[in-house]
C-alpha cells in the first residue's frame, strides 16, 4: 500500500459502524469510499473488498474464530473481534497477502487501539487459524443439513427455514450467488442517448460494456473506479438500476396518455423506466401526455426523486410528498396503474447489503407483512377499472410475496392476478425480486 492512510483501521471503522453501531452497510461503505476518492483504484478496491466480503462470509468466519479461540466471538471486545474477523477473511480470501503480514498487521491494529494486552491473544488465534485453515471442517450436511448450509454460506438460520418451502436446489444457487460479486447494472436513458452511442461513451472511459439479454437498454459496468466520476452518469445518460427491478415497468407496460401513481417511489428507480417508457410511446403523438407521479413518506425521500428526476432530464414526472397508508381521496379510481412496491425485508437483495441478513428478524417480516397489506388495501381504491395494481418487493419471502396476494385477492374479488414471479438472484447478474401483477374488473 503506497498510502499513509493505515486501510485496515478503516476497515475497522467500518465493521464497527455496521457490526456494533447497527449502521447500514452500503451507506457507510459509499460515504468511506466516496471520503476517500484521492485513493488509488487499488486501494479503494481493497477497502470495498475487505469491508463486504467480512460481511458476506461473517458467519463462517465466526465459526472459524470459535474453534480457535479460547473466547468465543459473541464475548469479545467489539475492537478485538472486528479485527480478528476481516483478518480471517483475508487468509482465506485475499491469496495476494501473506498470512504473516495479516497477524502482524491485526496485532499492531490492536495495540492501536489500545489492547496491548491482547496482542498475544489476537497474534495466538490468527496464527492458529493460518496453519490450520485448511483442515476446518463443516457441520454434516446430511445430519445437520440446515446448519451445514448456514456455515457454508453465511446465511442465518432462521432465513433458510423460512425458505425450506422452496426447492433446495434454487436455495442453494441463491446462496451462491448472494456470494459472488454483481457488476453494476444500468439503464440507457433514451432522452439523452442511444443504447450504441452509451456503449461506446462508456468504452471509451475503458469501462467493461455487457448487453443484458433479455431488456433493451440495459447494460452491466465493470472496470470503473467511482460512478460519479463517470460523465455519463452525471449528465444523466444511464440510471443505476438492478435488472429485476426493470422487471417492474416493463411488465406494467405503460400506454400513452396513461396516469401511473407509483405509491412508494424512492429513490425513484422505477418511476423514471415508466416516464422512459411512456415518453417512448408518447413521442409519435404529442398531443397525448400521460404522467407518472412518484410519492414517498419523507421530504428527504421526495428529494432524492426530484434529484434523480432532474439529472435525467425527464418531462412526465413528478415527485410528492405522501404517506402510502393514508387513503388519497382525490385519487380515488383516477390511476392506470398503481406501482406498489413495498418496504419489506429485503432477503432478496443479500448480495449488496449483506448486513440485513444479520439485522432483519422474523417478528420484524411480520410487521412488514401487516405493513404491506394496509397499504395494499388503501391503495387499491385509487385503480380505474381495467386499471393495473403492481405488487412488488425485493424479497424472497412466502409470507410478504404469494402469501400476501393471495390474501389480496380474497380481500379484493374484483382484482384477478394475471402474473406472478418469484425472481431469484442470478449469479453475478441480478438481484432476487418478487412481482405480481394484478387487473381490476
């Protein structure tokens, strides 16, 4: 490292924030990075690896820790075990640092912050760990199938049980998948671009340019070093969006001169594909004008709309103040279609934010489920008949996705479901995804 910036410590800091603070991970990874952009690429791409990838394995490398440590990793000092945990993850992970570099560098961190008395025991542990990492073995995954599972993969859990009515096979491919790391998926925003004219803008940048398959427009970037950075981005040619969300409008399919209230809209991702959509299908016609109006809870919410609505340049819409669970009298049976896509508990999207597998709880998706079925049912009245409700939430959960339609569609007989998908991560490519699509008689 050619800094005097000592990155473990920000490491460090980082776990702490997460770990014991209870901050979210994606944003005290952006602030760190986007503190300190003066890194180099190298730099900056170790900080993100080490900080994400103790996250993503932190079960596993607890599991580790325990078999060597004479203190089990739930009573050490918050300091000691944010060490010791991203120092097993290099030893395991980062096959460029030697394993004696990582226990002198963990045991010097120590003596930092103050436990030079622990020095010894975090050196003992770390070496014990190095010369025998090797030969750790896993729980039986025959006896202990839930378990094995749950080590192997870092997954709590109570999560895998919740997902024991899905095949086994998928739930193993979304496990490997959350692990693997995602390139960054965009959307051409075609008020300012053609999908050839991005490419070659991108390339020219030397970022790595994927076409998507199966959508038009979307693209996966590698090979960049910070998104704002990238001129593209700033003038709002493309939106950063996961390829399971575009899901969401294209199956609405807007018509021209359609009105699409979007009832939870931050940070306006979907909004903006259904204003792109319907200004694409407006464009041989201008005499017909349809709008998309994206609401959301908190001024700061609205914010973040407006400030994506204004860097992509985009006529047919706006942002609103609103709160989802009161009933909107004014728009009673006024909307064509109405994008719902829900807080929920987000196990769906594990592979960005590895934190919410070790924060979500079990009592907190049922508060989400009782969450999501009041705003339903408010936001249900504002549908024209024939109208569209689009149900959607980044999670894989039974109880928050076909559960709750099909409590809908006993609660609203006048709704018929003409689509429902579970979509699960891809591995290196998407995000897990759940939408259902539903047609008021």
């Amino acid at each position: 490292m050619t800094t005097d910036v000592n990155l473990r410590e920000l490491v460090l800091e980082v776990l702490l924030a997460i770990t014991r603070d209870h901050a979210y991970s994606h944003l005290v990874i952006r602030e760190m990075l986007e503190k300190y952009q003066y890194l180099s690429k190298q730099e900056r791409s170790f900080l993100k690896r080490e900080c994400e990838g103790t996250l993503e394995h932190m079960i596993w490398i607890d599991y580790v820790i325990n078999q060597f440590s004479s203190v089990k990793v739930n009573k050490m000092k918050p300091v000691i075990r944010c060490i010791l945990r991203s120092s097993v993850y290099e030893l395991k992970y980062m096959d460029a640092i030697p394993a004696s570099a990582t226990c002198n560098e963990a045991v010097k961190l120590a003596q930092k912050r103050g436990f030079r008395s622990l020095k010894g025991f975090v050196n003992g542990v770390l070496r014990g760990i190095s010369r025998n990492l090797d030969k750790v073995s896993l729980p039986d995954r025959v006896q202990e199938p839930v378990r094995y599972l749950s080590v192997k993969y870092s997954m709590p859990e109570w999560i895998l049980q919740l997902w024991q009515t899905y095949p086994l096979e998928q739930v193993e491919e979304s496990l490997q998948a959350f692990l693997l790391e995602a390139p960054t998926a965009v959307r051409v925003n075609p008020l300012k671009a053609t999908e050839e004219e991005l490419r070659q803008e991108l390339m020219a940048e030397h970022i790595t340019v994927r076409e998507d398959e199966e959508i038009p427009g979307a693209f996966y970037l590698d090979g960049y070093d910070f998104l704002r950075k990238i001129p593209a981005f700033r003038e709002g040619k493309f939106y950063v969006q996961d390829t399971s969300s575009m899901q969401v409008a294209i199956c609405a399919a807007p018509k021209p001169g359609d009105y699409i209230l979007d009832v939870c809209a931050a940070p306006g991702g979907k909004s903006i594909h259904l204003a792109e959509l319907l200004w694409e299908a407006e464009k041989p016609d201008t005499a017909i004008h349809g709008m998309v109006e994206a609401r959301d809870l908190t001024e700061q919410k609205v914010s973040l709309i407006q400030e994506n609505i204004d860097r992509c340049g985009l006529p047919n819409i706006c942002a609103v103040q609103a709160d989802a669970r009161i009933l909107d009298e004014d728009k009673i049976g006024k909307a064509d279609i109405v994008i719902a896509d829900l807080p929920c508990s987000g196990l769906g999207v594990l592979g960005r934010k590895a934190d919410i597998k070790y924060r979500v709880t079990l009592e907190e998706c049922c508060k989400l489920r009782d969450l999501q079925r009041q705003i339903l049912h408010t936001v249900q009245q504002y549908v024209k008949p024939q109208g569209i409700l689009l149900y959607s939430t980044c999670t894989i959960n039974p109880m928050e996705n076909e559960e709750n339609v099909s409590w809908f569609l006993q609660e609203h007989a006048d709704f018929c479901l003409e689509l429902q998908r579970q979509i699960w991560p891809g591995k290196g490519k998407n995000d897990g995804f759940f939408l259902a699509k539903m047609r008021k008689g």
